[in-house]
C-alpha cells in the first residue's frame, strides 16, 4: 500500500539505520487497528492450541480447553 517507505528504531537517544519498509499500515489510519486485532487473534489461537486453563471462582473449578 506504500511504496518505498522507510523506518527506523529509536532506543532512548539512539537511532537505528534505516530499512525498507515492506508490508504494514501507517499508525493511525482506520485499517491499522483492525489488522493488529486480526493479526493477534491468530496469534494467539496457535499459542493455545491444544491448551487447558483453569480459574476458581467462588470456590468452583473452572477449565478451558482450546
């Protein structure tokens, strides 16, 4: 979607070199939340896959299993 962008890293005072930016949206544009949420869905569906977790409330066990 943008052609020939560039980006670098800023850690505290120091500034990475600059690389080719070659898939994404720019923060702040109305696609950009959006993608993130689909993109961490899809994350995190492979992190708990085949997982079991467990929560007790008032003194009830409580599983899930992805």
């Amino acid at each position: 979607m943008y052609e020939d962008t560039f980006s670098a890293v800023r850690v505290n005072d120091d500034i990475s070199d600059w690389f080719s930016t070659i898939v994404g949206v720019l923060q702040g544009r109305v696609l950009s939340p959006l993608l993130f949420i689909i993109f961490l869905e899809a994350v995190i569906a492979i992190a708990l896959d085949n997982s079991c977790s467990g929560a007790v409330i008032n003194t009830l066990n409580a599983w899930f299993c992805v």
